[in-house]
C-alpha cells in the first residue's frame, strides 16, 4: 500500500486516522515533483476541503506594478520562499509561460519575511500569496492602499476580485490552458483532508457526511467568520473527482505542466 511519508502519515484503514494535506501536495507526485514520496492520490478517501482557495499576485505601490499589463511590461523583483511553495511555483509557470520580466528570489523563510522584503523595497511583489491569508493576516496593507493585486490565481474568480483576471483566462491555446488547469487545479482543492485508501465504504460515508456537517455548523462558521476565514468546501466526491480529472491528463500536457514548475530556466 502507498502511503503519503511526506504528510507524516501513515494510516489504518479503518477510518480512524485522517490526514490533512498542504496546497499542492496532491499534485506534486504526477509534476514529478514528489521528492521520494510515494503515494497514489485518486485512491485516497477524500472527505473534502473547507476552502476553494485563490491566491493573487500582489505588488507593493513604490514599484509602480498595478495590473496584469504592467506585469508583462515592466521589470519586477518577486520574493519567494522555498522550492515547491505557491510562492515559488506561480510565478516560475507566469514567467515562463507568458515570457515576462521578472525574476524571483527564493530562500524566504515564509510570508511574513516576503511581505517585509516588499516593504523594505528588496522585492516588489510577491505571487501566489492566499486571498483568504491575506485578509486574515495582512488586510491592513489593502485597507492602506499600500499594495495594487494584478492577478489571481485558481480555477475560478474569487467574488471579491470581479475586476482582477484570472489566470485560466490569459491564454486561449488548449495545450496551455490544460497544463494551467492541471497547476491551479491545486487552488480548488486547497488543504483536503482524507483518509486512507481501501476503509469501508459506510465509514467513507460516515466521515464525508460528518464533514458536510461540520461545515454546515453555526459554531464553526461563526469561529471562520471572526477570524476572517472563507468556508466554501468542497465535498469529498468533489476533491476525488477533479484528482481523477488530473491524473488522467494527457502525456503532452503533464509534460508542459512539469516544465513550467520546474525551478529555473
């Protein structure tokens, strides 16, 4: 049985151990970016996600970066902190893909430090930083105009960004549009939880309808909305399916895919 080392995990498959996973780890295996972790993601018993996350490109006002057309214009400095996090991964597929003038510089040791790095003008801007981590940590440099948001970033828009595009809709070549799905498709399921693969069908049921349940309770939306944290999750059936959706991609498009979160050139 394969099982996710890297989550620390390693479950009975009876139900009783759940996991929760980090944005992306989902996906890193077929982007070949696993690093020795091995384990099957679409087998797994997703009980579903309590967020469809978007995250956004972000721009401190001094470097004069306000919408996606400066970003492809004018040169840019983006903060980023280790191989593999959204902070590095976005902005390697929209340099690459879009051929713009930036470049990125890693070794942050988290967002705190990247968003101190943009006020003290070492870097100007900062990509895949979460909207909702935002507004939870960060909403005073929106409420201060100190920051201009260019673009976000996920399947869908977030309904507090009508005016700002969206990545899926920069491009309408079919090949790169698939290999962005496939990337972003990690912003729809954010922090999944799950079981292991292979528990019985009527405990799968118990934990995904418990969950559904969690993320209908008055306590628990209340605790999100004073903290502000976003509630819209995604069933369990949902996360499984989209899995299922991306492991089937075609070779061509896993293979571009793999090329733009590459680190480098």
């Amino acid at each position: 049985r394969r099982l996710a080392r890297a989550e620390g995990w390693i479950g009975a498959a009876d139900g009783t151990a759940i996991a929760g996973f980090a944005p992306g780890v989902v996906v890193e295996p077929l982007l070949g970016r696993s690093e020795g972790t091995q384990f099957d993601a679409p087998k797994f018993t997703w009980l579903g996600s309590i967020s469809q996350e978007v995250s956004v490109c972000a721009f401190i006002k001094a470097a004069g970066i306000k919408t996606w057309q400066d970003m492809q214009t004018k040169r840019s400095v983006i903060g980023a902190s280790a191989g593999g996090a959204e902070s590095d991964v976005f902005p390697n597929v929209l340099r690459k893909l879009f051929n713009l003038p930036l470049s990125i510089v890693t070794g942050y040791p988290g967002g705190t430090e990247i968003i101190l790095a943009m006020e003290r003008h070492e870097v100007d801007g900062r990509c895949g930083w979460s909207w909702t981590s935002l507004l939870s940590r960060s909403k005073a440099l929106l409420d201060n105009k100190q920051i201009d948001i260019t673009l976000q970033i996920g399947l869908h828009k977030d309904k507090a960004l009508p005016d700002v595009p969206l990545i899926m809709d920069l491009t309408g070549d079919a090949l790169k549009k698939a290999a962005l799905r496939l990337i972003v498709s990690r912003q729809s399921m954010a922090r999944p939880f799950a079981a292991p693969p292979g528990i019985p069908a009527e405990r799968a049921r118990l934990l995904r309808a418990a969950f559904d349940a969690t993320m209908k309770d008055p306590e628990f939306r209340a605790e999100a909305a004073k903290l502000n944290l976003d509630v819209e999750p995604v069933s369990g059936a949902e996360v499984e399916a989209l899995l299922q959706e991306v492991y089937a991609s075609p070779a061509e498009v896993v293979k571009l895919a793999t090329e733009l979160v590459r680190e480098g050139p």
